[in-house]
C-alpha cells in the first residue's frame, strides 16, 4: 500500500497526525507531521501531509470544520507556511552552546557541525540538509568561508580549550589522557605531501592520512591531529602531547597509549616533558621480568593474579629503569591457546605440503626441511593469558590493578574513532588540500565532541538520537489570516531521551 495520512489519538487527548504505509500487513510509520487538539489544527495537519505526498500538486480548498457543525467557518485555502525539525534542532544547538563552542560566534560553522551530526555529506548537500531540517541554510560559498576562516583563527585551539574544561567538570579531574591513532583513505593513485601510502588500520594501499585522537578516560574528546599517511605511529605521540601541554599549560598528567607507542626514546621524551605514562608492553621479555616465578612456581598463574616487575629500556645515557606490571587472565589464556593452535595447525599444513610455503608463524624453514618450531611454541604456551604494561608511576602513587584499570578505558578511544568513522564519516571525501582537510577535521573533531556529550547524557547512540527525535516536526499552516503552529506529538521513545536532557538554554538556535 502507498504512502498515506493516518490520524491517532495520543495519550494527551489530542490527535496524532502521521504518514504511514502498509507493507506485508505491517504498518510503519514514515514521519510524525504533529498533533493538534481542535478540528482546525488537524485539517491544517492533514493538508500538510498532502503537500508532502503530493509535493508540487496545486493548493485545494479545505473545510476546517464540517458544513454541518454549528461552528462552521468558511473554508479557505490551507497553506503550509513551514516545517521544522525544531525539538532536534534545539538538543543540538543546545549541546553545541553548552560545550562552549558559540564563542566562536560562527553560525555557518556551527550549522555544518550540526548538519554532520543529522546526515555528514558535502558542503553542497550540507544546504539542502538543513533546509530540510526547517532551518535558515547558509549559502555554499558562505559555508566555504566559514572553513577558511576555521584555519586563520585556529578554531580547533579554541574547541580544544573548550572540551578540556567540559572534561574537567565533568570527571572533577583532567589528570588522565589516552591516546591512539587512526587512518583515512583516499580513493586515488595519486600520492602528495599529507596523503601516503602507509601501514594502513584497513589494510588498504591507497593513499591516506593519519589522525591523532587524545581522549579523556569517558571517550571525550580533547585533541585532534592530522599526520602524514607514512608518519610512524610512533613518532605521532610527542608532537600531540607537546601541542596539548603548549595550549593547556598541563604537564602533571597520566598519558595512556597501547604498546605501538611504545619505544625508549617516546618514554623518555615523555617523562622528560613532564608526563607519566602507562603503555602496553610486548611480551617479549616477559620471561625475564618473571623468571622468579617461573622457577618458583613453573607455568601456573591464579586468575586475575597481578605480578610486577623491573626492566632497564634503552642503552647508554638513554637508558632507564621501567616498572612493569603483569596480570594473568584464564579467558585470555583460553583465547591466546585458541589463536596458537590455530597456527600450529597452519604451520603443520606447510610442513606437511598440503599448502604452499608462505610465512608463518611456528614454521622453522632449514634448507629443504620444513619442520615445527618446538621452542617459539613452547615460549607462546609460556606466556598465554600474560598481559604486560609499562609505567613510570610508582607503586605508592598507583598500584597495579589501577595500573591495569587505566590502560582498560583505552577502549575509549577507539569507540570514539569507530563514531568518527561511522556514524560522522569522517574520511574527507571532498578535500584534497591540507587547509580542508584540516579544517575538515575540526568540524568532526566539534561533531564528535558534541556526539560523545549526547551520548553520554541521554544514553543513547547519536544515531537513535537523531532517528527519534527528526520526524518530530513543528508545522506551520495559514489559513486566511490565521496562522496555527502545530507541535509535534512527543512519542514514548523521544519522551525517554529528552527527560535525560537538562533544559533547553537557546530555544530557537
């Protein structure tokens, strides 16, 4: 069945009007057009939806009320003077004044990050979004301007400023960052200064660029850096902390980063700035960190057991002593055996002939022989279950199981890159030089931001955000010289989230 009018009663006593179809005996519902409790503001409902089925077809005169009701009027043309996203509009805009971000005094900004946050798409669709949203769109070319204007006046130091204060209010505490990095790719051959073919997080050749990500432990955002696509991630860490220090005068802080971060001079440059670290550690030495252990008491590990440890890391005037924190976890044990039987089996399948010669990771090659390396086998079995970290936080300031928790949260990040990647899309698609492209990345960096607060306070994904609250639409009709304004009707769902919200502060953004 095609799409078509449907008028409910609400809870409240007034009558839903709604756009529906029927398909496989289900009905769904389209968009919410409002409620309106007279006959006069259903009549202006119902005309409006007309007007959407039947987009382009000619005004038609309307009865408001019947001809036979005593308070009968005369009929006039209904004329469907707006309609807009408002209850939407206003969480947005309201969240977006709330991090601080209107001191920047932008409206085209603000209205391209909040554009992102409904539909990302190019500064061209980015109008028709927010004219179908109901709100004044900028022209393209304004749009265009606001991005250059977000390079010249180094928007993102002032968002960055704003985010590391939301942070502190929030968690009473700005003592902990946790950082990663993430890639963009590029559909092109051509490679430039920024866009490289590098080691790629979706093992993809083309070229790309690197995106520093630093988080608070709540998965908010604090710093975004762009670096060049063949950058080692290694090297991406110190200029971003320096950036953060330069900006923020913060130098008592934790700095949290998984074991692709870790090297002797990275850890050093980091203490030497001023930071303490934790960092994930390869297991590499674990057999002799835990030698003690290993005589004492051979493989055998208690589950959750917390073991801790010394290591000089690099040489000569570079070298330091690090404290190393071991935790054993049977579910990771399980999961680690799984993983080296799985090799072993590849490794037995090559020696065996059944399939070609091709690296892995148990196969010793010695001329002609292929055979099963017993002792790197041995040394996986050894270390299954052991997870390492390394800290420069003494023991009296963290104990280990703090040690472990900390490093846990960097999940954090990496559920904040999955929405930047996802749901805000970022990969910019439509720049090619480096001032878009990192004027690009504020408006995500501003978008995330305001994505993780939402989520954060009303518990839900900003996708559901955003499917929820959009049909809510606030209708405008004119009939002669009457204008009615019909609000929407506030389903269960939409009542759910917006209870968990604070009062609106700019109504009408």
């Amino acid at each position: 069945m095609s799409p078509h009018i449907r008028k409910v009663k609400t809870g409240s006593g007034a009558t839903a009007v709604q756009i529906v179809e029927k398909r496989s005996g289900v009905r769904r519902i389209l968009e919410h057009l409002g409620s309106a409790h007279d006959e006069a503001g259903v009549a202006a409902l119902v005309r409006a939806g007309q007007e959407r089925l039947n987009a382009g077809q000619q005004a038609f005169e309307l009865d408001l009320v019947p001809a036979s009701s005593e308070s009968a009027v005369p009929a006039h043309n209904a004329v469907v003077a707006g309609s807009r996203c408002e209850v939407l509009w206003e969480v947005l805009a309201d969240a977006y004044s709330r991090l601080g971000f209107d001191v920047l005094g932008d409206d085209a900004f603000a209205a391209m990050v909040l554009a992102r946050l409904v539909e990302p798409a190019s500064k061209a669709a980015t109008v028709g979004i927010l004219e179908d949203l109901g709100v004044a769109a900028p022209h393209r070319n304004t749009l265009g301007a606001a991005l250059k204007r977000c390079q010249n006046r180094d928007y993102r130091g002032t968002l960055a400023k704003a985010c590391l204060a939301h942070s502190a209010r929030t968690t009473g505490t700005s003592a902990m960052v946790l950082y990663d990095v993430t890639t963009l790719h590029f559909e092109n051959e051509d490679e430039d200064a920024l866009r490289k073919v590098g080691m790629s997080k979706e093992h993809r050749v083309d070229p790309q660029v690197q995106v520093g990500l630093l988080v608070d432990p709540g998965g908010f955002p604090l710093e975004v850096h762009l670096f060049e696509g063949n950058k080692a991630e290694t090297t991406t860490l110190i200029p971003v902390l320096e950036a953060f220090q330069k900006r923020h005068g913060v130098t008592n802080m934790v700095v949290v980063a998984d074991a692709g971060m870790l090297s002797a001079a990275n850890l050093n440059a980091l203490e030497d700035a001023g930071f303490s670290f934790i960092v994930g550690s390869r297991l590499t030495k674990a057999p002799y960190d835990l030698a003690e252990h290993f005589e004492r008491r051979g493989d055998y590990f208690e589950n959750g057991q917390i073991l801790e440890s010394k290591r000089v890391m690099g040489t000569g005037k570079s070298a330091r002593e690090r404290r190393i924190v071991y935790q054993y976890s049977f579910k990771r044990a399980k999961r680690d055996n799984r993983t080296i039987n799985l090799m072993i089996d590849k490794a037995e399948r090559i020696a065996d002939g059944k399939i070609p010669l091709k690296k892995a990771r148990f196969l010793k090659v010695t001329g002609a022989q292929k055979t099963l390396d017993q002792a790197t086998i041995d040394r996986a079995r050894q270390l299954s279950g052991l997870k390492g970290y390394v800290t420069n936080l003494p023991e009296t300031k963290m104990p280990g199981a703090e040690v472990i928790t900390a490093y846990h949260d960097l999940w954090q990040v990496e559920a904040s890159f999955r929405m930047t990647k996802s749901d805000l899309r970022a990969r910019p698609v439509f720049h090619r030089q480096r001032d878009a492209i990192e004027a690009h990345l504020t408006v995500v960096f501003a978008a995330l931001a305001i994505a993780r607060h939402l989520q954060d306070t009303t518990g839900v994904t900003i996708k559901k955000l955003v499917r929820t609250l959009k049909p809510l639409r606030t209708v405008t009709v004119r009939i002669g010289a009457q204008t009615i304004t019909a609000a929407p009707a506030i389903d269960l769902e939409a009542r759910a989230i917006l209870d968990r919200l604070p009062p609106i502060n700019a109504p009408g953004h």
